[in-house]
C-alpha cells in the first residue's frame, strides 16, 4: 500500500516535471541565472539548518560503520557548504548552451535551415553519498534548461532532503517554476525501477557512484543512460620515450589521487626500456606505497619481491594504491591490451615519436587520449567546461568530460515561403 | 542445437566485426571509395543473379497473400538495382566525416586538445522488406568507418542473401576487411534477440521498419538504440496565415507521399480562420480521395457529412489518405495538442506573423520544426545530407534525419609536454 503509493508518487512527480520542462525551455539566462544566485544564498543562510540533518545521516553511517571514505564523502560542513554555494556561482558564469546556433544552411528551394541547441527535458540523476552532487546536478540542469528528478542514495537521505528543500524554497521567488525539481526521498531499489521506467516523461538518465549501481541503473533503465562503469585507464612508455619525463607522469597519474577514476591502474612499457625505466620508477612507486603486481618481466626485472598480475589484474579499476605492470613488444601490442582490457575512458602514451603519437591516438577507442601527459586531466574543469555533471564512456551524444553542453540536444528549424514537395 | 549453432554464430559475427572496425577506423577516404565503387559495379553486374533470388521472395510472398505495398516494397528489378548502385555512387561523393576536427583549444598549463569526430563502431541495422536497404546501409556505414550487422525481414530473405553476397565478394579486391559486414540471415526473433544482446561488441542499433518492429528493438535492446516509432505530423494554421499558402502546404503534407513518416496526419485551425479555411481545403482534400475525421466545430462547419474524430485520432499515423481535423482557440493549445498527442517528428506553423512564429518554434518539441512549408521536407536529401540511414525522434546523439555524421563519435585528443596535474 506504502509502496504503491510512493510508485504513483513517482510517476506523478516525473508528469509534473515533463509539463515544468516546457516552461524551462523559455526562460532567459537572466532569469536562471537569478534562480542559481538564489539557491547559493539559501545553502548559506540554511548552513545550521543542513549540518544538523547531515548529522542525523553521519550518526546513521557511524552506527553502521560504514568506512572512513564513505563518511567522508557524506560529510557536510561549513567548507563544503560554501564549496556548493561557490558551484552555484560559478554555474552562473558559463554561458548559457541554450539558443545557440550550430549550424545554418540554406537549400535550392529557399529553405533556411537552422539546427538550434534546445534542453534535453528532463533528466534523472542516479547517484551515492556525496549530498553536495543535489546542489550541483539541480544548478547545472537547471541553467542548460532542464528539469530534474534527483534520486540520492539511503547513506545520505536526510542530508539530500534538506538541501533539497532549502533550494527548493528558494526557487519561490523566482521564475523558474517549482516543479522543475524534484527529489526521489523513497529508500528502496522499486522506487528507483519505477522511475527508470518513465521514459514517457524522462529523457535522460545519468548514474554517478559506484559501478554495482551504475551497472544496475543500465539494466534497468528503459530511458537513455550515460554512463561509464568504470576507469582503467593506461600510459604506455614507448622505446622513444622521455624517461625522465615518463616517470613524472606515470607517477602523477597513479599517486596523486588514487581514488578516482582518471588515475592509472596499468602501466604498459616498451621491452626496450623496460630495463632502464622500471627500477627508477618502481623504486618510485614503492615508496609512495603503491602495490606492484607485474607481468612475468616485469618481476624478471624487478625481482620476486613484487606480486605476480593475474589476468584478473588487466581489467581491475583498483582506486587505490596499487599499479599492474606489464612489458609489451610494440605498440601495437600496447594499443591491443588497452582496448580488450581498458574500459574506453583516458590512456596515454609517453613518446618523442610522432608517428608512433599518431598511431595511438588513431587507435586506442577511448574518449580521451593523451600524448606527454597525465591522464589525471580528464576532468570538465581541467578541459576548461566550467563544471562536470560526470563522464561518459559512451559513445553516444556525448564521451569523455561531459558539462553544459552535453546537457542539451538541438532540434531543426526550417523556415519556408510556402514550399511543398514535389 | 540447431538455434545454439546459429546464436553461437552471431556472436561469433559481433566479435569479429568489432575486430574489424578497429581497422576500419584507419582507412582512407580513398580505399573506402573504391570499394563502394567496387560494390555498385557488382551489383549491376550481378543483376540477372539478384533479380532471379528476388523472385524467390515475391514468389512465396504471393503464396502468403502480403499485401500490394509490401509487394511492391519487396521487388528487385532493373530499375531498382540501378538506384542501389547509385545510391552507393552517391556515398562515395560525400565527405568523409572520419578526422573532422569539431573543437580544439588551449588550456592554460600548455595542454592543446582537439575534439576529432570518429566512427562509432560496429552498427546494427534491423529492417524490414526493402532490400535496397542492405546496400545503402552497408554503403553508409563503411563511409564513415563503421562496421555493419545487418538483419533483414524474413520475407526478403533471399533477397538480402544475395545482395549481401554480391557486395561481400566485391570487397575481395579491397584493403575494406571482409568482417566490416555481416548479415544475419537467421529469420527467427530469437536471432535478434542475441544481436541485440552483444553490447560488448556492439556500439550502436538502428531499427527501421513499422512501429511493431521498434518497439520490440527498442524494448529488447541492451545496446543503444536510434529510432522513431512513427510520425503523427501537424501543421497549425493560425489566424495570421496566408491561407493561399496554408491550402497548398496542407495538401502537399497530406497528399503528395501519404505512406511516409513526415506527411501530415492531424491538421489544426485557429477558430478565427476555420470558418473561411475549412470549406475550402476540406473540398481539395476530398477530391483527393482523402477521407476527414472532424472534431465537433469542424463537423460544425462542414457539415456532418464527415466523421467524427474520436481520442485515438489524435495520436495515430495513418500512413493512408486520412486526415483529423481540430479547431482551436490559440496557439496556446496548438503547441499542447502537438505535445501532448504528436511523436515528436515533424510539425509545422502557416502564420505571417513573426512572433506566433517564433513562440511555436521555441515550444513545440520536436526534431523538425516549420514556419510556412510542408512537413514532407523531413529527409536526409531534402535537408542536403545526400544521404539518410533513418530519423530520429529521440533526443540523445542525433535528432530529426541522420546521415553520415550521426554514424560518428569524437574522442578528445590531448597533447602534452609532460603536465602532470597538481
């Protein structure tokens, strides 16, 4: 009864948000960009108001001892709230995509043809832990035009509610109208199949979190997903490499931020400087406590003292301190493992070579491909977006960093004198 | 047994063909043309062979009472398999769109990152009858560096059979890979069912055919899928038209092609013109054969000589020389009937007034939008493609009709000279 009654709730709330996104598709920047400066201000005024409901799901998580990173991320403080409030900013200074002409053409007949950049409509979005991602996603769907329906994770139920409600009520003195946001407050996985099967009225999904919810968001869904399930990202050091260089940046894209998922979890190196490059740079990794598991050359080189890889450990995204390592014969070789083993998302090749250059980024099926450098720069902020609503390792409508942009789609208007088809 | 054999074998053809677009991605422009002027000259060679394999298909069609269209649909003959060898002449003449550099900027620690348009991948094309469609769509493919998984109606079986083997054995003589095509020539669903399966190997499915068949891809698919389920196309005529104009359009929309996606099936008319328009267009229309289904202040009008238009009416294709007909109060609720009942394809406005124009533009909701012209212009050639695999109704990836550049992706290029990200 409890249930049937969230599931219509849902529906109804997903028809709500549908008849909200045609109002949306009007709305002047100016309008939206009020709205956005308004939400920063109430998460600041209501800063007492979130910490005491996040505090309710920090004592929830402790009690159930959930791990240190977990709580982490689930933590609001005074920082973190200031942190959202300046995203909402700085989603008021990118430039609206909405509007924008991508192409204009005009044909024998007459015909003047504009494909024109329009808001998707309504999107989902399926995520974990982090309650300042409510705050983030409603900033960014909002001002490329969208309405949105959130579904946070159980971790962080009333942390969600709070800054939910707090950005709702500053919606009231706005023109954006109220139902174009919407919070999915109900616990259970049936709530999330009945909202992942509303492809009548929602357009869009993206997941963010773990690959067990984004696998299960994929199987679900009847509507869209843009997704990627994971990072197993690659750098090659080739036979003309700058060593030099290709420890500093095998060492940036492994250590400086283990956790997420443009970090290196293989690292590949050409049979002819395997020798020279691998003790510097293990001894490197050692002891910054990365874990080496290696190919047989590898420890032939190295010695027993390192872990044997499996073929389990090619296709492992490990998020934390802990390297595979193999030797390769050639490129092409590289170029094969990253694409039966990689997960399509950010891979590197460290050369001098150009061609050798060329050949990779022709061949490696990934979103991003990096010459000479980390592939720790796959990042909406690094690539110079303004914002990152995820990544997608998809490859339709949108791959690699995705922001504004990719929250949008374009329709084709076509503007006659009275012509028929003959 | 049999069935596993003949799953374990599209599995198999996945795989292979996913192998295969690698290299494909790495062809010219050059090699891809002359093996589709390979194939053309093949399939006029091959005439007598296809037309004799096509006569199979008619053959047991007849036996099976198909209906005339089908018929028609289905027949390969002189004519037919010139257009086809066309078509394929037509592909080679259109730009390449593999390598095309969509963006490139420069980010402040150095890094230069080009965004460069790609082939998606291995493609599946689901069809019904029209054996042309094996050509065209191999052709399209192929040009934009794809490899293709083809899966014809059972009723053009030998047809397809035949056109594909002339088209594969033409590609002997080229550096295309003889895994870039497939065809599955099983003829049960549980066939596609496992090609629709293969996400692993497969990037992309475009089901063309009737609604039944979309639905079914679309609800069976794990890979993503591209399509429009049908087209319930309007033309409004406000109370600025030119009805002159607005007669002509309507009766083009309506008469000149009725079996096709973007003719017109509902026609509205702002009340302050209905009493001047009806009589007249409806008198064009019914010489035309074109039977009328009214709401109340049409029947008002016209008389009750006409039917009624029940709720159906609204949201159905006809395909056939039927139009329903409503008068409205405003441009208001012409945008919501066109929302709420259309598909989403094709709609257009008759006004001269610019700003009634512009309102239309902005909030109707759909791929292809027209001030004063015929719907019927929805078309990969009209809009000056030189080509179309299909139009979409969807909002991810491509919208309206797709063509060479809607069978690609991008990936994001980064070149460094050592960045690493602190």
């Amino acid at each position: 009864m409890e249930t049937k009654r969230s599931h219509d709730a849902i529906i109804r709330m997903a028809q709500k948000a549908k008849i909200a996104c045609a109002q949306m598709a009007l709305l002047s920047s100016s309008v939206k960009n009020e709205a956005l400066r308004r939400m920063a201000e109430a998460l600041l005024k209501g800063k007492a108001y979130l910490i005491r409901e996040n505090t309710k799901d920090l004592n929830a998580a402790r009690r159930q001892n959930y791990s240190k990173p977990i709580i982490d991320r689930l933590t609001l403080n005074e920082k973190r709230i200031g942190e959202m409030a300046q995203c909402l900013w700085d989603t008021v200074k990118l430039k609206d995509p909405v509007g924008e002409v991508l192409a204009v053409f005009r044909r024998p007949n007459g015909l003047l043809i504009k494909k024109i950049r329009t808001p998707i409509g309504v999107i989902g979005i399926i995520y974990e832990s982090r309650p300042n991602v409510t705050s983030d996603c409603i900033g960014l769907c909002l001002k490329a035009g969208n309405a949105v329906i959130l579904k946070g994770g159980k971790e962080a139920f009333h942390s969600n509610k709070a800054v939910f409600s707090v950005l709702k009520k500053a919606l009231h003195k706005t023109k954006i109208p109220q139902e174009a946001i919407h919070l999915v407050s109900w616990r259970d996985r049936a709530s999330l199949n009945v909202l992942l099967a509303q492809e009548r009225y929602v357009d869009l999904i993206i997941p963010r979190g773990g690959e067990g919810l984004i696998r299960f968001v994929a199987e679900h869904s009847r509507i869209p997903v843009i997704k990627h399930y994971k990072g197993v990202c690659h750098t090659y050091v080739g036979p003309r490499a700058d060593l030099k260089m290709a420890r500093a940046l095998c060492f940036n894209a492994k250590v400086q931020r283990p956790g997420v998922c443009n970090a290196m979890e293989t690292m590949l190196v050409h049979r002819d400087v395997a020798a020279r490059f691998l003790p510097l740079m293990i001894t490197d990794f050692q002891k910054a406590g990365v874990e080496i598991r290696g190919c047989p050359r590898t420890r032939q080189i190295i010695g027993k003292g390192i872990k044997r890889a499996t073929a389990k450990d090619w296709e492992e995204e490990y998020l934390d301190l802990i390297l595979s390592v193999k030797v390769v014969d050639s490129l092409e070789e590289a170029i094969d493992h990253i694409n039966t083993y990689g997960s399509h998302h950010s891979d590197a090749i460290v050369t001098q070579d150009a061609k050798e250059a060329d050949l990779f980024l022709r061949s490696v099926d990934s979103a991003c491909l990096y010459v000479n450098a980390s592939t720790r720069f796959t990042d909406g902020y690094q690539f110079g977006f303004g914002a990152e609503i995820g990544i997608s390792t998809d490859k339709l409508h949108a791959r690699g960093p995705m922001a504004l942009e990719e929250l949008t789609t374009y329709k084709y208007l076509v503007y006659g004198k009275g012509q028929i088809r003959t």
